[in-house]
C-alpha cells in the first residue's frame, strides 16, 4: 500500500494538510498531552541579532499556535 502510513506530528506541521483533506487525523480521541518547548542559548553571551528575531518569531507563532487550539 504505497503512500499509506501512520504517524504523530506536531499540529502545526500538518494542519493545512488536514484541512485541505490531503491527510486524515484518525486518531484524535489518543492524542498526548502538550509537551513545553525549550530553547536554550549561552545566556553569558550577547544573543545576536539572528538569534534574537529567531526567539521572538518562536515565541509569537507558538503562542499563536497554543491560542488556536
């Protein structure tokens, strides 16, 4: 059975394809409960520039993504 399979992802990996009915949640009734997400950086540094929009796009989708669901 190609293309045939099963798996656990993050939401916000597949939503779009659920929603265009490209892949189907079978299981929602077993999903896990959250998991925190840590990022974690030298803090005796100063955070680049980079890293600093990289922490912030981070924290505002993934607040974003908490509030949707």
């Amino acid at each position: 059975m190609p293309d045939k399979g099963i798996t656990q992802l993050p939401s916000f990996y597949v939503d779009k394809d659920i929603a265009n009915y490209h892949l189907v949640d079978i299981l929602s009734n077993f999903a896990p409960a959250p998991l925190p997400i840590n990022l974690l950086y030298p803090s005796q540094r100063l955070i680049s520039p980079a890293i600093k929009a990289l922490i912030e796009f981070l924290v505002d989708f993934l607040r974003l993504h908490a509030a949707s669901h």
